[in-house]
C-alpha cells in the first residue's frame, strides 16, 4: 500500500498484550477521535457493538451522528455510504460476515470500485468496508466464506488482511486515512489472538508484504487466517521456512515476495480460501514469471478444497492444516537439488 | 365548534378542540383539525387553508355554529385571497357546502401550512403519529394543473407556479428537445455511440431540474441528459464522453452537483440517499433529487434506498419517470401496485402522482418535495406518467412492442405544446417570442454539431491514471507496457 499515514497526536500508546479484537476496536475510536468526518455505521454496530464486539463502546463515546445501526440491507449500507463519500464524509462500514456482504456487490463491483475512475478523479471515494472473513470459528453455513478473491479480482479496491493485533490496529488507521476505498478483511479466528506491541500507525511496516520468520530453504507466503497455522508449520519443520505475511492482498507487494523467493528459490501459498482460481493462483503465477530461473521446484499451493465451505464438524478437513503444509513443503522437489 | 377557531388553540388537542369525539377523527379530516389546531388562526376567525383533496373516509360531521371566512392560501408565495370559500376540488364535498367546512389537508398542503406558520411567527406545525398512514398516500390519478388542452385545471391540487417559472420551464423545454433531436441525428450520422432520447418527458426532465436550488445535487440515468443539460453542464461534455463513447463521465459532479449519469437501474438512488444523509449530518441544506424510471423501481437498491430514506428521514426526492415501458416490458409487468407512487408508504415515505407531461404539476410537485426535505420532514416519492415517444435506443425497434396508436394518443399529450397553448392564451408567448426561441435552439443545436464533429484527441495512458487515488507500481508497469506496444 502506499498509504500517507498521519502523525499520531495522542501520546505514545503502551505496549500490552492486547487481541486484534481490541486492537481494532481502538483503531476505530481513534480514527474516530481524530477526523470528525469519520462514520461507522452497519448492522448492529452501534448499541450491540457489532456481533464480534469489535464497535464495542464506539457509540457511547462518540454519538448516534458518528456510530450507528443501519437497516439490514448490505447494498443500502455500502450504497449510502458511497454517497456519503460524496459528500465529504468518510465511512467506515461493516459487513456483519463475509458471505452477507454479497448483497452489496455491484455496489461494490459497479461504484466504489469505479466512481474515482470514472470520473477521472473528481470523486474519491474513502471508504473502509470491514469484513470479518474466513472459517475455523465453528460458524455455520454463510458465515466461514474467504471472499478475498471477488475483491482482488477488481480494479479500484485496495484489499488488506491483517494477521496481527499490531497490524490491525496500523492497517485500519491507514486504511480510513486512505483516499481509495479498501476492503478490510478480518480474518475472524485471529480476532481473539494476543499480541504484545505497541499500537501505533505512523510507520510505513504495513504498506506491503512482512517476513515475519526468516528462513532459507522455502518461502511460505500466506495472510490472514493461515498466518497462525503458517509459522506453526514453519516452526515444526526440518528444513529453513521464510513465511511471509502478505497483508495488503491488492495491490500486491511483489518486491518483497520476490526477494525471498530468489534466495529460497522454492515457495508454497498457503491460503484457506479454494484453490481454483484462488488467490494463491495469482501469487504462483506472478512468482513464476518474475522468479523463473531462480526456481527449483513449482510453487506449490496449500489451499482450501474447491468444495462449498463445509460445516463446522467437518471444517478441520477443509482448512490447510500444519501437516498438509509439511507435505507440501515435502514435495518441493528436494531431490534435484 | 370550529368557532373556536377565535381564539388560539395553540397547546390543545384538535379532538378538544372540536369537541368530538377523537377515535372518530383519522386520516385528512384530522389533518385539517391538526391544520386548524396548528396556529392557523388569525384572530378574527379566519382559516388558512390551501390543498383539498377528499380522501376515501366520509366527510365528518362537523356543524359550524357560525360561517367562518376562509381565506385560500396560495402556495408558498403566502398570497391570500381573503373571502374566496374554501375549494374543495371534488364534486362529492361540494355538496356540503355552505353548512359544513373541511379543509382537506394532504401532505403538500402541510408543507404549505408550515411555512406559513412559520413565515407568520407562528408556533413550529407538528403532525401526530397517527395521521400518518393516509398521508402518505398519493392521489389516485396524477394531479395536473395544466391539461393536454394548455387549459388550467380547474380546482387543482397546487397553485399554478408563477409566470415567470412557466416562461422559463417553455424556453427550456424547447431547447431541451432541440439538443434531444440533435443527439438523435448525431447517432444517426454514427457520432454517437448510442443516445437513449427523452423526446416527450420533457416535462418531466425540465419541470424537476428547474425546480431544485442551486445547491441541490441531481443524480440522473442515461436517459436524463436533458435535466443535466438543463442543470448547467455544457452538452458536448455530456454527449461527448458517455454516449459518444470518450470517458465514462466527463463533467466535474461538483461543478453543477450532477452525479455522473447512471447506467446499472436503481444503484443511484442510494448514492442519493447518502449524499442527503451527510448533508443533514453536517448540518448542509442541501437536497438529492434521484431520477429512476418505471423499470428501475423493480430493482432492490430503490427498495433499499427508499427504507434507508424513510428511516433516516432524509432529503431526498425520489423523482420516478413512469414512461410506460423498460425497454420492451410495459408497466403491467413491472408491478401489481396500484401505482408506482403508492410504493411509498411501504416505506412510511410520502408520495404524489402527477402528470409527468405537465410542466406546471412536475415543477410544483417537486418543489414541495424539496421545501418538505429541507423543512427536516425527509424523503417524497414522486411518479410523474409520461411516455417515451422515441425507441429506447438508436439500438432498438419499438414497432415490436407497442402499436403506433398508442404513440399518436401520447403525441396528443405532448408538455410543449400544452404549456405552449397555456402561455399563449395568456399572452404570456406571441408568434415572435416563439420564432426567436427556436431559432435559439437551431442555433444551440448548430454549435453543438459543430462542437461534436471534433474528435477528442484521447490518451490512453489515461486508462492508468484514474483507477486509484495513486498510481500502483503495478499500473505504471501496466501503462509501460501499452506504451511499448503502441510505439
């Protein structure tokens, strides 16, 4: 991303241990706090404070003008919300889960993504679409889809995904201050995961792709809701795994990737989201036509089956699991080199 | 009883004020009380009223111990003609008169009442809960003010608007349908890649851009060239990018607050919902008129939208064009609701049925709507019937679902003519205003043509530029590569 990030005006935050969770719940009041044309707005965000209480407390504090409930109607929320654009303001919307976003789409697909552009820029659009995405929750049917692939495919948005509480906090600050609309991905069973930092969002970390474990024989490149399982793979196996946290899906960080990907000359993606025209075909594809000649093998992808997202009994059999990833990286064609 | 009406009745419940009893008050006739009730009196006994329209109740008993004066409010110019009895616009009331006064109030008229009210230091006018439902209701056939004759209608709903708006709606209806046929010829000759003509909703498109303020926004469909035309933006850059096929939208949206015109049905009116919303957030006066045709009121996003609006009370015109067919598909199709406008009160929003081929009636009706949103009192919806006399495109062939018969009918109907006849009865246009009008359009048109024959020199390294707010280092590589291509 090439987000300008604003200096933070408040004093240093501290450093705790706090869940994306909360991280994002702060990001939220404090772009609220900063900028008064900021507006969140969506299904039961305001009194409830959003089904995962991620707008928890956001309406007390900052008024039913800047934090409230909409009526159930996904393309009436996105649809106003381009409006209110329009008009000065700057939305923040949540979809209450990934698959209930559908309504929305050619709200999305048909105007968000290309009002900037057909007005040759007269109109912009800084709206933040929150979407809580991804399985491993026990969700049932509807509520577990990884969507990401509809919003990369289209010209316009910016798509983002943290794996981390800290970069929740940034990538949202960012996000809001961006002049370009942005699909926030949540990936939902982080959303309790912990981390001890600083929530901070003036340095450029999160304009593009993290390496979050060095490593030497193998790049495994992966987002969101497989960072966890990613590092636990990486940690387990015997050889030397670089992983790499994408973050921002679109636009895509090639210069980091690529990098680790010529000194390791060997990549898998590890996404949950289906393989058949998945995010992670992009990814190889990419790597391939930069990263030919340094190639010892195909990149391989760990993905979701090209199955609808199963039901919760059954979901464990569905997501890239540790082992899966250790038996991708097996198949690496370690014997030619 | 009404006698009452003496001395300020300010703070008391209209039932009380009647003295009858307040279950048997509902729909109009409590309006009327509630208009009474209002701070409508004077002092001296007199009732303003304006707007009368007998809804389905029976008239209610109400026995005036004495005959008060009435004065007629005219419209939102507050004039008054003191002593003329109240016009009741019905054959059924009238019967009812001398022994009986109902001033039947339906929302515009309120709307009415309130200004006066308050242009008249009078306490704010406030409507009780309960005499929504039958408020929201449009009239059953459209309300005209003008007739396909150029006669006025006699005991119309609204005033007429004033002279000077009349001239001014005739000029630019003209001009309107001189662009139109010259957009038409423009395809013809293959300078356009497609025109979707409004040639006989003028009216329509004319009667509502005329009547929003300048700081209003317009969000228009394709077919709304004229009302964007007739809002300010110069016509070359309205023919020239969309239709020509150069750019998606070439005008600045905020130069003249006209949203880029919409192609996908029914997506624009959230666009508008939300612009309006935000003005009232921040506090704006500022007003968005939606235009939408029959066929887009199928869509879910006028559903959506229409909600959000009733909600959020926001203001915002719903400014349906019913001309009959989307596309091919007639009305009957479309809908089982009784009319387009009667959607409205689904959504607790307030609409009317006008004549969309009345200049006077869409000019009207709209700048009610408009004064209602910037009052605070939210959303309207309006239909205004009109007809599409040309195909839907250059692309199509109307011969296939609809008889000629039908056209010549509408043809009868046509907004120039019956304004035309309107103006000149009244002196108002000779044979000499009328032949420097139209050589004003053949000159417009001249220019336009000669304007349209120059070919945009087009960059396609634009392609690249607009996607986002910054150029993506994958874009650039993008731009490069067609740049290398071309060489």
């Amino acid at each position: 991303m090439t987000i300008v990030a604003e200096q933070v005006v408040e004093a240093a935050p501290v450093a705790s241990a706090v869940t994306m969770e909360a991280a994002l719940n702060r990001a939220l009041a404090d772009a609220l706090r900063d900028d008064d044309r900021v507006l969140v707005f969506g299904e039961d965000v305001a009194k409830l404070g959003g089904v995962f209480r991620v707008t928890d407390g956001l309406a007390a504090t900052f008024g039913p003008a800047r934090v409230f409930d909409t009526p159930l109607a996904e393309a009436g929320i996105v649809g106003t919300a381009i409006g209110m654009a329009m008009n000065g303001l700057r939305p923040v919307i949540e979809m209450q889960f990934d698959a209930f976003a559908y309504p929305a789409f050619e709200q999305i697909t048909s105007h968000l993504a290309k009002l900037h552009n057909r007005t040759k820029g007269k109109i912009a659009l800084p709206i933040v679409i929150r979407i809580p995405y991804g399985g491993g929750i026990g969700g049932v049917e509807h509520h577990c889809d990884s969507s990401e692939a509809y919003y990369t495919h289209t010209a316009g948005l910016r798509v983002v995904t943290p794996g981390t509480a800290g970069d929740a906090y940034a990538l949202l600050r960012q996000a809001i201050d961006c002049p370009d609309p942005v699909i926030f991905l949540e990936p939902k069973r982080r959303y309790w995961s912990k981390e001890a930092v600083t929530l901070d969002h003036t340095g450029s970390t999160v304009d593009g792709a993290v390496i979050r474990r060095t490593g030497t024989d193998v790049t495994l490149i992966t987002y969101g809701g497989t960072l966890g399982t990613a590092l636990e793979a990486a940690q387990e196996a015997d050889r030397s795994v670089e992983v790499i946290d994408l973050r921002s899906l679109s636009p895509f960080d090639d210069k980091t990737v690529a990098a680790s990907v010529r000194r390791t000359g060997r990549a898998v993606v590890v996404h949950e989201a289906s393989r058949f025209c998945g995010y992670g075909a992009e990814v190889a594809a990419r790597l391939t036509e930069q990263c030919f000649h340094y190639l010892h093998a195909p990149i391989l992808r760990v993905a979701g089956f090209d199955i609808p997202y199963p039901a919760p009994n059954l979901e464990e059999h569905h997501l890239p699991s540790v082992d899966r990833i250790l038996d991708t990286i097996d198949r690496l064609q370690w014997e030619d080199s | 009883m009404l006698a009452n009406l003496h001395v300020d009745v300010r703070g008391h419940r209209p039932a009380e004020l009647a003295g009858i009893d307040d279950r048997r008050i509902a729909g109009d006739h409590a309006l009327a009380l509630q208009a009474f009730h209002s701070g409508i009196t004077t002092g001296t006994g007199d009732v303003y009223a304006l707007g009368q329209r007998p809804h389905r109740q029976p008239p209610l008993d109400l026995q005036l111990r004495q005959q008060p004066q009435i004065n007629v409010v005219e419209s939102d110019r507050l004039s008054s003609r003191t002593g003329r009895r109240v016009s009741f616009g019905s054959h059924n009331s009238r019967a009812y008169e001398p022994q009986f006064v109902f001033v039947y109030a339906c929302l515009p008229t309120l709307d009415v009442l309130r200004s006066h009210a308050q242009t008249g230091g009078y306490s704010s006018f406030r409507r009780s809960e309960r005499l929504v439902t039958t408020s929201l209701l449009p009239t059953e056939s459209p309300v005209a003010l003008i007739d396909a004759d150029g006669q006025p209608v006699p005991d119309a709903l609204w005033s007429m608007p004033s002279d000077e708006v009349l001239v001014a709606l005739h000029r630019a209806i003209v001009l309107a349908r001189r662009f139109d046929a010259q957009a038409t010829a423009l395809t013809k000759q293959g300078r356009l890649a497609v025109y979707p003509s409004a040639r006989g909703q003028e009216a329509s498109e004319i009667g509502a851009a005329l009547a929003l303020r300048p700081q209003d926004w317009l969000f228009p469909t394709y077919r709304d060239s004229m009302a964007v035309v007739a809002r300010g933006v110069d016509p070359v850059e309205v023919l020239t990018l969309l239709l020509r096929g150069d750019w998606h939208c070439g005008y600045d949206p905020y130069e003249h607050l006209v949203a880029p015109q919409c192609t996908p049905l029914a997506t624009n009116t959230l666009h508008a919902v939300g612009v309006g919303h935000a003005a009232t957030l921040k506090g704006e006066d500022t007003v968005a008129l939606v235009m939408l045709g029959d066929g887009a009121t199928s869509e879910g996003d006028t559903h959506e939208a229409l909600n959000f609006a009733g909600v959020w009370k926001a203001p915002v015109v719903f400014f349906v064009q019913n001309n009959g067919y989307a596309i091919s598909v007639p009305l009957a199709q479309q809908t089982a609701a009784p009319s387009l406008a009667a959607k409205g009160i689904g959504y607790g929003v307030p609409a009317m049925l006008i004549d969309g081929n009345d200049p006077a009636a869409v000019y009207r009706a709209v700048s009610v709507a408009i004064a209602r949103a910037a009052a605070g009192d939210g959303p309207t919806l309006i239909e205004a019937v009109t007809y599409r006399i040309e195909a839907h495109t250059n692309a199509d062939d109307a011969t296939r679902y609809r008889p000629a018969e039908e056209v010549r009918q509408w043809l009868a109907r046509d907004p120039l003519t019956r304004l035309t006849r309107y103006l000149t009865d009244r002196g108002l246009l000779d044979a000499d205003r009328i032949a420097a009008l139209d050589a004003e359009a053949e000159a417009e048109a001249a220019a336009l043509r000669q304007r349209m024959n120059v070919d945009a020199v087009l960059d396609p390294a634009d392609l690249f530029r607009y996607v986002y707010a910054e150029q993506t280092p994958e874009l650039r590589a993008q731009q490069q590569e067609l740049a290398e291509e071309s060489r």
